[in-house]
C-alpha cells in the first residue's frame, strides 16, 4: 500500500498522468492500474491527506495506520493538530479510532436523510469510467464528503479550524442503477431548483400531461441537452459554404460541427502509448498549430481537448510560467469584476429612497393646477395684494417657486438624476441614458424616475456580465 501510495504520490505532484493522456488521477487509476471506483478513491484521497501530511506515508508503511483510518482522519488533520492526533491515532482499531474521534470532536445530532425518488427513464454516459473522467471539485468549508475525491489541504486547514460540518451548501445526487431501463436517484434539491422544476412542469403540461417528475425531468434534461449541444458545438444550426477562409479565434458553426462529428465530442489527445483521454469534460476547441504562429480556423487545424490538456499543451508550447501568469491575472480580473457588481447591487438596495430626496422640487411643479382651487377660499387675502397675482397670494411661499415652474425644474430634475446615478458608481453615458429612460415620465417625480431608470440600468449591466 505505501508503495502504491508513493507512485500515485508522483503522479499527482507532477501531473504525469495527463501527459499519458488520463484526464485525473482517478481516470489513471481505474483504467490504466485497472482498480474499481471505490478503490482509486480511497487510495487518492489517502494520497493526498499523505501528501498534506508526510509522516502519514512512514505510519503507513510500518502499519500503525490503515488506508480506513486515514480516511476517517482526512477530515480532522490540519497543520496544528496533526502530530499529537496522528500519535493518539496510531495503532487503534477502527471501532478504537471512530471512538477517540467522537471524544476530541463531538458533533451535535444531525438527520442526514435524504428523500429518495425513483426515475424510470432511459440514461446514457453513466458508466463509472466516464465517472472517473470527470474532474473533482475541491471540498469547501460549506460540505466536505469523504467519498469525494479532492485536495485534503483546504482552507479549513490552512487556517486551522476542525468543526463540525456546517449546513451543506453544495448538495449532491446519487445514482443506482436498477434495470436496463430504470435508475433509483437519491439527493436533494435547492429550494430554487425545485421552483424551477415546478415552472418547467407547468411550461411542459402540453409535451407530459400526466405531470409525471420522471417524464418532466427527462423531457427537460432532452430540451437542455439540445440547446447546450447547438451552443457548443454547433449542432442542428443551418450553415452555408462560404469562399472566405475563417481565421482568429472564433470557430464557425460549421466547422464547430465537423471537428465535433470528427473527434466524437471527446477529447482528443493522446499519449506517448497512444492513450487516448476521451473525457467529455470541458472540452475546448485548440488550434494545432496557433493563432500567434499564424494557424488557421479550419477542421483540418482543430481538435477537441478537455481543459487540462489543452493547458497541458499550452505550457508546453508558451511555458509554464506564462500560462500561470496569464490565469493568476484573469482570475483577478473576474474577482475585481464581481466584487464591483456586487458593490453596485449592494449600493443600489441600500439606497433606493435616499437619493430621490435630494429633489424635492418637482412636487410643487405638479401641485399648480390645484393651487388655485385650494387658494380661492381665503378670499380676503387678496384685498391686500394687486389683483395680477390673485393665485399666487395664498402663501408667502408661492412667489419663489413661480418663476422656476417651468423650464428650470426640468433641468433641475435633469440634473438630479445624473448626480444621483453618478453617486451610485453609474458612468456618464449611463447617468445620461437614465435620464433618456425617463424623459417620457412627464408626470412622475425625480425618486420615481431615479427608480426606474436603476432598474433599467441595473438589468442591462446584470445582462452584460451573465453574457460575458
């Protein structure tokens, strides 16, 4: 076991397994070290934890530790607790160690229980080779599961914190096939995807009458599938010949649908053995022969690789430093991205009634006509005033919103609007295209109208990002 431990340790550090032409680790393990799927998991996740804590390939190899054992403390070790755990851990039974962890970390009383829901539909693309392909998420500190394969080293650890699991976040489905026809589906559902369950039954009444969850959720999966694969790969979209030769980076519908009819929807690389990866995983389209060496958008020039080798071959043609240079710096610029929406969503609701109030004018503006109604009562004011200026009279106020009722007012909201959109981190050209949405509400006040022109701008600008 240590020794299997140590090549796997190799692997892993250097990435081998992708230039033999595997996706991961585990895809290595089932089909090249022909282990099951339960099997490569232990072994990689106790790989990992060993690979975090060294001292954990000696205990193993003189076997004071079991693979069991370290799995049942993966989750438990992080850098201020791992010698004294590791010595308490060594040497115990199972039924020992589960007890000495229920002892240093008690947890409170939980029901894991999950509702489980039968499916009887057809499934494709379940096989657990392709399973193996697939590339892990790393455990967060929202829900860490023992079965996943993953980086023991998180950031729980790396702050050193070692509680008890919070509410999952990330919640997980579980298939068990029954039948050659039939798969048993046990998990749960966010509350806003059984809503949109719930409105795609609905939608689909006409398509699945009987509103059956089976037959729904396979009537959308086949809608969903369709759509991603036009998206992706150009399926089903009409394309005619054209005498110009594509060129940059952008790949035409229809040689989208060759290179994808070509390479099987599968990721083409292959190893020095010729090993092929074959994940449906992130695949990406790269160009053979590059864009900057002057390579050409044509099916004969492009393949299907799945992320991981398609930056396998970028740092192997541009280097590894610039690769990660380049990541480090679009990662940035998607965390600099986010944060500034959120910080103008945050802005936007924390402010809604704030703003308006900095123009009060227009209240005045829409209150004249009724103005001489209400003033024609106390009559016996005007004996004291000239007769040219009977409705104006009624209050000492009056005269000084007169002369600004008319075009000032209208500048003046103008004007508000644009400082108000300005203060909420809203460019020029956006303040300016508030007030255009706006112009047409002759009869509303300045917060109405700053309300409805952030609604409309902040729709756009969502729509911007979510297309990006």
């Amino acid at each position: 076991d240590a020794d299997v431990l140590a090549h796997l340790a190799e692997l892993e550090v250097r990435e081998e397994y992708l230039r033999l032409g595997f996706a991961s680790l585990q895809d290595y393990c089932v089909r090249r070290l022909r282990m099951s799927e339960d099997r490569a998991k232990k072994r990689i996740r106790v790989c990992r934890t060993a690979l975090a804590f060294p001292a954990i390939f000696e205990m193993i190899a003189d076997g004071r530790l079991s693979l069991t054992a370290v799995l049942m403390l993966a989750t438990r070790l992080t850098s201020e607790n791992a010698e004294s755990l590791l010595a308490e851990a060594a040497s115990l039974s199972n039924e020992q160690l589960e007890l000495m962890l229920a002892r240093r970390f008690p947890r409170e009383g939980t029901s894991d229980e999950s509702p489980a829901l039968a499916l009887t539909c057809g499934i494709a693309g379940n096989s657990e080779v392709e399973g193996a392909a697939r590339p892990q998420p790393a455990p967060s500190a929202a829900s860490v599961d023992v079965n996943v394969v993953g980086p023991v080293h998180d950031a729980r650890e790396q702050q050193g914190v070692a509680t008890t699991r919070p509410a999952v976040q990330a919640l997980h489905a579980k298939f068990t096939p029954l039948s050659a026809d039939c798969v048993a589906v046990r998990g749960q559902l966010s509350m806003a995807a059984y809503e949109h369950f719930q409105r795609v039954r609905a939608l689909a009444s006409h398509a699945v009458p009987s509103g059956n969850a089976a037959q729904v959720i396979e009537y959308a999966l086949k809608l969903a599938a369709a759509m991603l694969d036009k998206r992706k790969f150009g399926k089903g979209v009409r394309t005619r010949p054209s005498d110009a030769k594509p060129n940059g980076r952008y790949v035409p519908a229809a040689v989208r649908q060759q290179v994808c009819e070509r390479d099987g929807a599968r990721c083409a690389y292959v190893g020095p053995d010729n090993t092929r990866c074959g994940s449906e995983w992130h695949l990406e389209f790269d160009h053979i022969v590059s864009v900057a060496e002057c390579g050409q958008t044509t099916p004969d020039n492009l393949r299907l690789l799945c992320r991981r080798h398609n930056q396998l071959e970028a740092k192997r043609r541009l280097g590894a430093p610039l690769i990660a240079a380049r990541t480090e710096q679009a990662r940035a610029e998607a965390a600099r991205a986010k944060q500034r929406n959120a910080q103008r969503a945050a802005k936007a609701d924390a402010q809604p009634v704030v703003v308006p109030e900095v123009a009060p004018a227009p209240a005045p503006m829409h209150a004249l006509e009724p103005a001489p109604e209400a003033t024609s009562e106390p009559a016996p004011v005007l004996k004291h005033e000239p007769a040219s200026t009977p409705s104006s009279t009624s209050e000492p106020e009056a005269p000084a919103h007169a002369p600004t009722t008319a075009q000032p007012d209208a500048e003046s909201i103008r004007a508000d609007i644009i400082a108000a959109l300005r203060s909420l981190d809203f460019s020029i050209p956006e303040a300016r295209r508030g007030v255009e949405i706006t112009a047409h509400m002759h009869q509303a006040t300045a917060a109405q109208r700053v309300h409805a022109a952030l609604s409309r701008l902040t729709r756009a600008s969502a729509h911007r990002v979510s297309y990006a």
